[in-house]
C-alpha cells in the first residue's frame, strides 16, 4: 500500500480563482460595453443584481422566472438600468481598482498562479468592432505585470457564462455561428496581448452547465437551442486551442466543467442505470472537448431532449479533433444523489443522509472530489486542474472586520486532503488548485455579497454599503502554511 502523504508535487499550482462580473466593478469605465449578464437573472427571486427591461410599449419589466439571460423575456425587450437601484455587481468589489492590493495579499499566502476571466466586452464592447478596446486589453495588462512582479502566473478564463450583450440579442447568443467568429477573434486578441506571459488558458467556464442553467445568450432556449449552443462552444473552443497552440508554443488549453460528483440512491438495477445515464450527460461535455470526437452516446443525450438531429457542419469534426484540450479542468463544491424518475440534470436531486450541508444546502463531500479526480483521468488520461472548490458561508466579522472561519479551514483541509491522497496515493496528475474565491465577491446564483467565501473579508453588504476595506480571515494564515509546506501541514 501507498504510504499516506500530504505533500506535492514542487511544480504544484496553489492559487484563487475569480470571476470578471461577479470581482471587477469598473462596469462604465474603459470602454467596457454591456455584458449579458449584467442582466441576468435568477430564478427564485428578484435580487439588486438583476435587470430592467423596457418593452415596446414603453412598460418596464424586471424578469424573475429564469437564472439564465432572458429566457422568458419577450423579443422586444431592451435593456434599461434604473439609476435608483444599487446593482452589486456594477461595482462588485472592485477589484478594477483594487488590484495591486488584492494582487499583493495573494501573493502574501503563496498563490503562484491567479485564475481570472476577461469580460468580453471590455475587450470588443459590442463583440462586432474590427479594433479591440485597448483600455480594456490595458487593465488586464497591468494586471498580469502585477502579479508578474511576484512570480505570480496566470490562468486565464477567456469566457466566464457571458457574451456582450449586444450578441445575445442580435444574434440569439450561442446558436449563432457568427458568434463562434466573434468568440475566436476575441480569443486571438487575448493571445496576441498576454501569449507572452500567460501559459495556462481555459476556454469556458463550467460549459457542461449550458444543458440546464447554463448561460447561452439564448431566448427561450429549448433542449436543441442548449445543445446547439454548446456544439458552438465546442466548436469555438477547438479554434481558439488550435490557434492558441500556433500563437503561443508553451500554451496550455482546458475547459471548465461542473463536477458535482453523482451517486446513486440506491443499488437497485434500474437507479444504477439511471446514474450511468444522468453520469453520461455530463461525461458528453468532456468527452467531445477532451477526446475530440461525438460519442456514440450522443443521439440518445438529444433524443431525451426531445430532438434527433443537431447541426453539425461537415468541417466541424475535423475542427474539434484538431482543437483538443490539454488538460481537464473543473470546479467541485458538492456532490449529488440521483434515482430512477429524476430528471438526468438535475442538481439538487435526491438527499444524501450520509453527508452534511452548508446552510446553502450543499452537500459536503470531500471524498467526492478525490473519486471525481480519478474517474476523469481514468477517462480521460490527461492531466486535470481543480480550479474552483471553497466553502460559501455566512462570515460574521468582528468590529476589527476580523473573521475567525474554522468552518472554513475544516472544509478547505478536508478537500484539500482528498486532493493529496488521489495525487500520492492514485497518481492522477494534477497541476494545481485555484480555491474559489481568494477574497469575498458577488455571489453567481444569489447576487449576493452575504454569501462569502473568501481568505479575505470584504467589507460590503448587499445594500451597497461598505468601504471595501480587505481584512484577511483566519483561514488566510492556514492556507499561508499549506502553501509554504506545499501541503505537508493538511
Ligand atoms: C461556479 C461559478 C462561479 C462561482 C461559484 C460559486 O458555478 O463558476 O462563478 O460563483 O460557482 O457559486 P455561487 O457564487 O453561486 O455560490
């Protein structure tokens, strides 16, 4: 047997991830266009965050029924922000001026790589100009310099769930071929300004999402609109590695998936299969982006979504064979449980009565992320990259703005363990962990700033009420001692 070690590999990539719309703020400074989702909306409620729409005839509508861009939103609809209302992620928590602070207090722990997305629309405000924006391709500029000044890397995120808006609505977001053009051409910008200084890229985030909740950019979307939407992702997405690997010899391309690990409720025969199947919806993302081809499995992924044929241009296989990933990436907060009858996607499904939950209702499973990690090499056979786990929680700051999180460390040591053991014990190459999210921002599914996650204490509330100031929690020294042990202290 193995001998249990915490320790990894020297080259190992220790880090935080972020997101542009949900960190940034500086939402009408630079040139920066409107992005779709600075009309999102969520699905359960109506939050600050969300949108304004004027139809036609002059009505306003703030649309609640669906977390994706405008799914129930009639044709007509424009978007309007009212000056009034406090949007928390205008301003979210500003890292566009904030970033030689919030730079050096990661360094300060060891991160020696960043994960960040650049908003599209920063760079092509509409995503139709020939000309890129070079305010825009300047902040991201002085970002990467920043971090270089403390052998800081980063891994960059070329599209986080959004598009500018103007795409989504003329072009019906994703469905558009035109939009895999726009999407490569912004691509090629990125690797013309940053190849010199950025290795490790990701094309998307959490793409397999696209199939439920996911972000499309698309109207109305049915179960053919989703996965015509994620064929051009695909496709994109093997452009944009192809030519990356020709612009830039020392890249390296992933995508991000969503990796809740799946169980099955029972052992009886048919939930068992109805995992395989509700598995299978999930592996399809994987398996054409990382082995580059359809699976023979996909006809009956789109049957049950109520369709027989997708439009698949003749050139579009080559290209995907072409543009393969280089490695796996994924996030992992969770795992879920699933019977016979639940829907394949279906996050949330069944409870799990071996396992607890954060008060999101988040099951905690580490062992889910050390069985996750193996399934996906064993599949795959390239290396992966956890670039998103951490623990959401409700931080109570102290009148210094000081956070003791122990529930928080505990989270973080017990994943980052599971992560160890399937490195030295399973052997499954793995290149780094980026924790979601170094500092606190604005939550994705409830636009919230009371859902916070962070190694550092932002001081805001969801009114909009805060001086931003950043105090690191407890957990900020730990996972300094993790990183400087590279994991011997777990
Ligand atoms: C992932 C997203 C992130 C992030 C994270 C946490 O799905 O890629 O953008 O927000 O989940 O989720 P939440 O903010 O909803 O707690």
């Amino acid at each position: 047997m193995s001998k249990k070690v915490k320790s990894l590999p020297k080259d190992f990539l220790w880090g935080g991830a972020t997101a542009d719309f949900q960190y940034e703020g500086g939402f009408n400074e630079g040139g920066r266009g409107i992005l779709s989702h600075d009309y999102e909306t969520d699905g359960s409620q109506a939050h600050p965050r969300h949108h304004t729409m004027r139809l036609s005839d002059g009505q306003l509508i703030n649309p609640k029924s669906s977390f994706i861009l405008a799914e129930d939103i009639p044709d007509d609809a424009k978007p309007v922000f009212l000056d009034d209302q406090y949007y928390p992620s205008h301003q979210a928590v500003d890292f566009y001026h904030h970033y030689k602070e919030d730079i050096k207090l990661m360094a300060g722990m060891g991160f020696n790589v960043f994960r960040f997305s650049v908003c599209w629309s920063r760079i092509f405000p509409t995503g139709e100009e020939t000309e890129p924006n070079m305010a825009g391709l300047k902040f991201y500029d002085d970002v990467i310099n920043e971090m270089a000044k403390y052998n800081m890397e980063p891994l960059i995120t070329i599209c986080h769930d959004e598009m500018p808006m103007n795409l989504a609505i003329k072009y019906n977001g994703w469905t558009s071929r035109y939009v895999i053009d726009a999407y490569v051409k912004y691509a090629q910008t990125l690797f013309d300004y940053f190849g010199d200084r950025c290795r490790y890229w990701l094309t998307f985030n959490e793409i397999n999402a696209v199939r439920g909740f996911g972000p499309t950019g698309v109207r109305q979307a049915t179960g053919h609109d989703r996965y015509l939407a994620a064929h051009n992702m695909f496709v994109a997405s093997a452009k944009a590695v192809s030519l990356g690997h020709k612009m830039i010899p020392e890249s390296q391309f992933g995508a991000m998936y969503a990796m809740s690990e799946l169980y099955p409720a029972t052992c009886k025969p048919e939930d068992m299969f109805h995992h395989m199947q509700a598995r299978r919806e999930n592996w399809y993302f994987i398996d054409i982006m990382g082995r580059g081809y359809y699976p023979s499995y996909a006809e009956e992924i789109w049957q049950h979504h109520g369709f027989n044929k997708l439009e698949i241009a003749p050139e579009d296989l080559a290209t995907l064979n072409a543009g393969q990933l280089d490695y796996i990436a994924f996030s992992y907060y969770r795992s879920n449980t699933t019977k016979d009858g639940d829907e394949w996607f279906n996050v949330g499904g069944s409870a799990n009565p071996y396992l607890d939950e954060t008060p999101w209702g988040w099951p905690v499973d580490p062992l889910g992320l050390r069985y996750c990690m193996n399934e996906i090499y064993d599949r795959i056979q390239k290396p992966i990259f956890i670039v998103e786990n951490g623990m959401g929680a409700i931080d109570q700051a102290d009148d210094q703005d000081y956070v003791e999180d122990d529930y928080r460390i505990d989270y973080l040591q017990q994943h980052l363990s599971a992560m160890a053991d399937a490195i030295n014990i399973d052997h499954v190459p793995c290149l780094g962990y980026t924790m979601w999210a170094p500092i606190d921002l604005v939550s994705l599914s409830t636009g919230e700033m009371k859902k916070r996650y962070g190694f550092v204490y932002v001081d805001m509330d969801d009114q909009g009420q805060g001086s931003l100031k950043r105090t690191p929690k407890k957990s900020y020294q730990w996972m300094k001692q993790v990183i400087a042990t590279n994991g011997a202290t777990l």
